[in-house]
C-alpha cells in the first residue's frame, strides 16, 4: 500500500510539473512573439520615414531631407558613364606585324615577277603567231608580183617585220590584257590592282622595280617603327605617298609603288579592348558616389523637383503609392528574430528561473520596449542622446548582471539598426551599457544610481568622441558632438530612478537597493517592533546575523535573507506580551488559557504579520518570509500540554501545525532553521561551543526529518554548511565571560592614600 501511495504521489507531482512547464513553455512563446512584433514596429517606425504624393515639376513650401543616407543613382551613373568615356584606348605594340609587312613587300614584289613572266610569254606566243601570218601573207604577195627583185624583197621584209612589232607592241600588249587573263594575273596577286597598274607591272623596268621594293621596305620600315596607330593610319599612308612620289623613278611605276605600299601598311598598335574596359571599369568603381547625408535636403523649397531628386525620393519610399518593401520587412524581422533567439538560448541555458517566470519575461520586454520607444523618440534631437545604457542598468538593479549584459548587446545591435546602421551608436551603446551594468551592480543606494549615471555620461563622451575623430580625422566638432552623450547617460540615470520604483511595486522585484532601506532601523515597522515587542527585535537582529552568515556559506542571497529575519515575526506586535521573549515580568498570560487557543494565538502570528507587512507596504518576497518562515512545523509546547490535560484522547498532533507554506526558496528555509536555533540556544543554561553545534544539527535534522525543507531545493551539503555558519555565529554570541569581581574603588584609593579624581 505504501508503495502504492507513493507511486500515486509521483505521478501528480510529475503531472504538475509538466503543467507548469508547459505552461512556462506556452508562455514564453507567446510573450517572444509579442516581443518580436512590438520591437520589429518600433524599429521600422525609425526607418519607414513618412511618404508624399509629389510628382516632377512639382514645387514644394517646405524642403524634404533624407531620412537616412542614400545614393543619388542617377548623378552617380553620370559620373561613371564621364570618366569611364575620358579613358583613352589603350593600345599594345604587335612587333609581329612589322614582320608580316615586310614580307609582304617580298611576296608581292615576288608575284609581280610571276605576272610579268606570265604576260611576256603570252606576249611571245602572240608575235610569233602574227610573224608567221605576216610571212605567209608576204609570200603570197611574191606569187602575184614576180617583178620585184629578190635581194630587196627580203631586206625589205625584214624591216617591216621590226617596225610592225614596235608600233604594234601596245595593242599587242592590250590584246594580251583580255577580261580572262586579267582575273588570271589578278589571282597571282594578294593585292588588288588596277589594269593599268597590272600593264605598269608587265611594262616597267627591272631596275625600277627592283629600286621600289627597296624604297618601300625602308619606308615602311621607318614608319612602323613609329608605332602606327588606326587613327593615324591615313596619316603614315600619305607620308607613305609622299616619299614614294619623290623617287627618280617613272611616274607609273611610282604609282604602283604608292597602291602596294598603301595596301599592306597597317596599324603595328593594335586596340586592346579588354584592357581598355579593365581600364574602364576600375575608373568606374574609383567613382564616389553621389550621396545625400542623412539630413540633408533632397528637395529645396521653392525649387522644383527634378527627375534626379524624384528618383531619390522613390529610393528612400517618401513617395505614396510605392509599394511595401517586403523583402525589407521580412529582413527586418528575421534579424530581429535572430537577436531575440540568442537572447533566448541563453536565458534558457544560464536563467533557468528567469524563463520558468512569465513575470520576469514580461519585465524584460518591457524594459526592451521603452528603451528602444524612447530612444526612438529621442533621436529626432540626436542620435547620441539615446539612452542607450538604460535596459542594462535596469535590469542589472532589477535582477543581476549577466543576463544584463547579454540583453545590452542585443539592444545595441537593433539600435544600430534603428539608427540605419550607424557604427557610433553601436559602439557607444556596448561600451557605456557595460560600464553602466558593472557601476550599477556595485551600488546600494540610490542616490548613488545617479553616480552610475554621470560614469556613463563620462564614458559616452570618450566613447563618441574617439569614434568621430576616427571618422571623421577631425578635433573641435567630435568634441562638440559628444557632448550629447553626456546628455545620454543623465537621461538613463533619470528614468533608472525615476522607474525602479514602478518596476519594484508592479512585478514585485526586491531590490538590493529596496533590500537596503528595508534593513534601516529607521524604517517605521522596524522602529515599532523595537518600541513595542523589544524582545522580538533583539531575537530578531540575531536570526539576521545567522541567516546572513549561513545564506552567504551556500552562495544564497544574504542579504534577502537579513531583511527578511528581520520582518519574520512583524506579527507578533498583535499581541507581543504572549510570547516569551517579550515577558519581562515573569508573568506568562498563557498560564490562564486553555492550550487550544494559546496556540492559536501563536500561530496567528504569521496571518497577523503578512497583515501589518501589507499595511506598511513590505515586498511580497519578505511577506513569505512572515508567512512561511515556521512552514508546517507543530507548536510542540502546548501540544504536549493539551495531551496531558486530555482525558478522551482527542488531541492530535496536526491540530497545532502551523498552516504552512513550506518554505519555497533557500533564504526562508534558512530564517526558519535560524529562529529556531537561536531560541533553543538561548535557552540552553550551560551552553559550550561543542554543546551548542550538537543541538544546532539535532535542530535542523528535526526540520529536515519533518519535511519542512522539502520544497526549497537545499541538499545535504548546504545544510552542512548551514550548521556550521549557525555554530559559528551562536559560539560567538553565548562565548563564556570573565566573572568581574566587585571592587569598591574609592575605598581602595583611601586604604592607599591616593588622591581621588572624581572627573576621571
């Protein structure tokens, strides 16, 4: 059955637990999501600027300035399209093509001779065919006149024969040059020639020819050596000319001379386009682009507005009726998600009771919330008038620096966003967020968060400064600029003190600042229970001393843990006279009641002391230390009382419990098992320091036995350490004292005979 029960028992608690973290889990997602929408609308509310229904041509009253920095697309591309067009060609020396000219010259001059060898025999094979027909016509001219005399026949014969071939030699020549064998000498070519070019070729003389070729070479050698380019081409081909019509040559033949030399010349500097457009393009990305500055004035007024200045408004969005940039916004969220994730991860692996708090959460982001609002609001003075420490410092009082510190960097990367990128801002936002975090951390006054305050304002001023200078090469206007970040830190000093106590009443977060004055003796409740119940003061500042002491030996919060020993028996001012250390007469009322309702009395202690605490505003943190600080635990006194005056068998031992909670964190555990000890200790009549750390642990072994210490997460090794701190404490409270003998002083000196100083 016993097993039974138990199984049965771990079965809710595990249901609960799931309960709760699913719950947790549901939560968490809900305010992440929450938080992603409302961080995402405050960023894009920073870069969305406002639109306007504008079109060319238009003029407007009022002057429109860049919401951010932006490129003047159109003046840039100008810009590129200019010096990419005052690039001039670049040009690469091809020594080759000297080589190829020059053999040209001899390949040419080469097929001249083949055409003029072709033409002479087909010359040769022409006249031999017109002498023979010119003899056969002699020979029939002797038949029909034999009178002529033979010897002058022949000699005369012969003569004609010779001055027919001179005067006929041109039509001869001009029978030789038919369309057909004109194709036929041109296709011995490589350049093409004239017919009268081709007859200069068949007709000029050897030495003539043989001096062009080499007037050409020198020529076209000396020209090429100058580096001809396509653009001077025409130039080299009339100098070309020129020297070639000056040769003691004839005339045809210095023609012929000028078409080949004009035919092969060409440019030996030869375009190098791909260099040219490297060329163009490195002058192109050496361009600055055309920016208008955040601020700056797009649009004058009273000037209107050209296609330039509207193709810029187009790009910022300022105009209406442009469509929403959705790759920007889902950008804008996805980064955002992204930053919130880690934030997430690390919550989850290093704050486990900070993401198992919806509270605590919700907090967080509200804290993100009005950092970033106000920034936002803010910046239309300055940029570095953000209070960009603000969220660090905050959260750094509210709960600790670590996940302080993590959430700082986060909010200065969506500050940087916000602030359309600017590096400043990041900068200035990490490094004055963790000087403020670690200042802030280290201050247990208020007054002395506004100290923290003038510390951020002095690193803002250095950090601001020394990024401008760096941006900038500049002196005396960095300086004037940082000056804005003094401004920073006084405004996040303001709203860290002028918030902390809306923070503190809203969520319920104790502070150590709030812990601080709490442990004033000054305070009002503290001040009444020392005037009214001075016995539970006192009994009180010694369980403080131990609770202390012991939260401290197992990394606890000591001082939660003083404030609340000090408040955990407030209630005890309904009625002090009922408990024992209050009883200075001797007399104890609760002689005369019953024990039922004399426990009563004691355990209404605690209702009563959540009661007073709620009246004189106490945290609800130091309310469960009044509440839970006897958890369950039965008032052993008057339980054996009333067994001992029960005749039936009626009483039993839960009737004078305590109606609890346990306690539910490790402070208030230790404040009960100090209370305890202090109580038993002092009651102890001979109390040595071995007696007194025996009946400390038998104390808490009772407790832990009792199950008083179950929901509070203490191991075996604490409560080791815990025993050891109370020992420590409680030896050095009830140390033995020197018994001091009574000596009447005055008769001492007059037994001596020693003047007596009654002022000493």
């Amino acid at each position: 059955m016993t097993q039974i029960s138990l199984n049965r028992s771990n079965l809710r608690l595990a249901k609960t637990i799931f309960r709760r973290i699913n719950k947790s889990l549901i939560s968490g997602i809900l305010i992440a999501a929450i938080n992603l929408i409302v961080i995402s609308a405050i960023v894009l509310s920073a870069i969305m600027p406002e639109q306007y229904d504008l079109k060319v041509g238009d003029i407007l009253q009022t002057p429109i300035s860049a919401p951010r920095d932006v490129e003047n697309v159109i003046a840039t591309q100008r810009r590129i399209k200019e010096a990419m067009e005052n690039v001039s060609p670049i040009y690469r020396y091809d020594e080759s093509i000297n080589e190829t000219v020059l053999e040209d010259i001899n390949r040419i001059f080469n097929q001249i001779q083949e055409v003029r060898a072709l033409a002479i025999q087909k010359l040769d094979e022409l006249e031999q065919s017109k002498a023979l027909q010119q003899l056969e016509e002699n020979i029939d001219e002797e038949s029909i006149n034999p009178d002529v005399s033979n010897g002058n026949s022949h000699l005369e014969d012969k003569d004609n024969l010779q001055l027919a071939e001179a005067e006929n030699k041109n039509i001869n020549i001009d029978r030789v040059l038919d369309t057909s064998f004109i194709n036929e000498l041109q296709d011995k070519l490589d350049i093409m020639l004239s017919k009268d070019e081709i007859l200069t070729c068949i007709m000029a003389d050897e030495d003539e020819l043989r001096e062009l070729k080499e007037q050409l070479t020198n020529t076209l050698s000396r020209l090429l050596e100058l580096r001809i380019k396509q653009d001077n081409l025409l130039e080299a081909k009339s100098t070309l000319r020129e020297e070639i019509m000056s040769l003691p040559i004839s005339n045809e033949v210095r023609l012929l001379g000028t078409s080949i030399g004009t035919s092969i010349l060409k440019p030996n500097m030869i375009y190098d386009h791909d260099a040219t457009e490297e060329e163009k393009q490195k002058k192109a990305e050496q361009v600055e682009k055309v920016m208008y500055k955040r601020g700056q004035h797009i649009v004058q007024a009273g000037q209107p507005i050209t296609e330039e200045q509207y193709a810029v408004l187009q790009e910022l969005g300022l105009l209406k009726g442009d469509k929403v940039d959705v790759p920007f916004i889902v950008g804008l969220g996805l980064t955002i998600f992204i930053i919130q994730a880690i934030v997430a991860l690390y919550l989850i692996g290093f704050e486990k009771e900070i993401v198992s708090s919806p509270t605590l959460l919700f907090m967080i982001s509200l804290i993100i919330w009005m950092t970033l609002g106000l920034s936002r609001v803010v910046s239309e003075l300055n940029i570095y008038l953000i209070p960009a420490a603000l969220a660090g410092m905050l959260i750094t009082v509210l709960l600790k620096p670590r996940p302080a510190f993590v959430i700082n960097m986060a909010i200065a990367v969506m500050l940087g966003i916000m602030m359309e990128g600017h590096l400043g801002i990041v900068i200035m936002a990490v490094i004055a967020g963790t000087g403020g975090i670690f200042i802030a951390s280290r201050t247990h006054q208020r007054n002395g968060l506004m100290l923290a305050g003038v510390a951020v304002s002095c690193i803002n001023l250095l950090a601001i400064a020394g990024y401008e200078m760096l941006s900038s090469g500049a002196w005396i206007e960095p300086l004037k600029t940082s000056l804005w970040g003094v401004g920073s830190g006084m405004l996040s000093a303001i709203f860290l003190v002028g918030t902390l106590p809306i923070w503190e009443n809203i969520f319920g977060i104790v502070t150590p600042i709030k812990l601080v004055e709490l442990s004033n003796p000054n305070h009002p409740l503290l001040r009444r229970l020392l005037r009214e119940a001075p016995g539970t003061y006192h009994h009180s500042v010694i369980v403080a001393n131990l609770a202390e002491n012991a939260a401290e030996a197992i990394g606890a919060n000591g001082l939660l843990a003083r404030v609340g020993a000090y408040y955990h028996d407030t209630g005890k001012l309904q009625r002090p006279f009922y408990f024992r250390e209050n009883q200075l007469t001797g007399k104890n009322p609760h002689d005369k009641l019953n024990p039922t309702l004399s426990t009563h009395i004691i355990i209404s202690h605690a209702k009563d002391g959540v009661e007073i605490a709620k009246k004189y505003r106490i945290p609800t943190v130091i309310q469960a230390f009044i509440q839970q600080h006897h958890g369950t635990t039965p008032v052993i006194y008057f339980y054996h009382k009333a067994k001992s005056q029960d005749k039936c068998g009626d009483v039993h031992l839960d009737n004078f419990r305590y109606p609890g909670p346990k306690p539910q964190i490790p402070e208030i555990a230790i404040v009960m098992m100090a209370d305890t000890v202090e109580a038993a200790v002092r009651a102890m009549t001979d109390p040595t320091s071995g007696k007194i750390e025996a009946l400390i642990r038998k104390l808490i072994k009772e407790k832990l036995e009792d199950g008083q210490l179950d929901e509070c997460n203490l191991t075996l090794k604490d409560l080791n350490k815990i025993a050891n701190a109370f020992t420590e404490v409680m030896t050095g409270v009830f140390h033995e004292r020197v018994e001091y003998p009574d000596v009447n002083l005055k008769e001492d000196q007059e037994l001596k005979g020693e003047p007596i100083n009654e002022g000493r």
